[in-house]
C-alpha cells in the first residue's frame, strides 16, 4: 500500500499531463533524476554524441 502524499502527487501530476495533453501544448517534457538537480553533484563519466563534438558538460 503506497503512502498518501505519494498517491496525491501522482495524481496531480498525472491531471497536469492530461491538461497539456488536451491543450495542446507542444513544450517539451523534461524529466530529471534527482542526481542532477544540485550543480555540484557530478558523475564519473559524461554523455556525447559519437563525433565527440556534443556533450554533456560537468559543474565548474
């Protein structure tokens, strides 16, 4: 059985992606892991594309 609170966000977002939905808006939805909300939090390895020309930067 799930907490409360946690149903309650679930459900409130879930109504806030129907109202998009229905309104068409074309924003883009970005979805972040929890690691990377602090600016200094940072990993050991980064993302790039294949030519080595795009990544993803670390905190300075």
């Amino acid at each position: 059985m799930e907490q409360n609170d946690i149903v309650c966000f679930r459900v409130k977002f879930l109504r806030k992606m129907h109202e998009f939905s229905r309104n068409n808006d074309t924003r883009p939805i970005v979805y972040l892991d929890k690691k990377w909300i602090k600016q200094n939090n940072t990993r050991g390895h980064i993302w790039q594309n294949s030519d080595n020309t795009e990544r993803l930067k670390e905190p300075i």
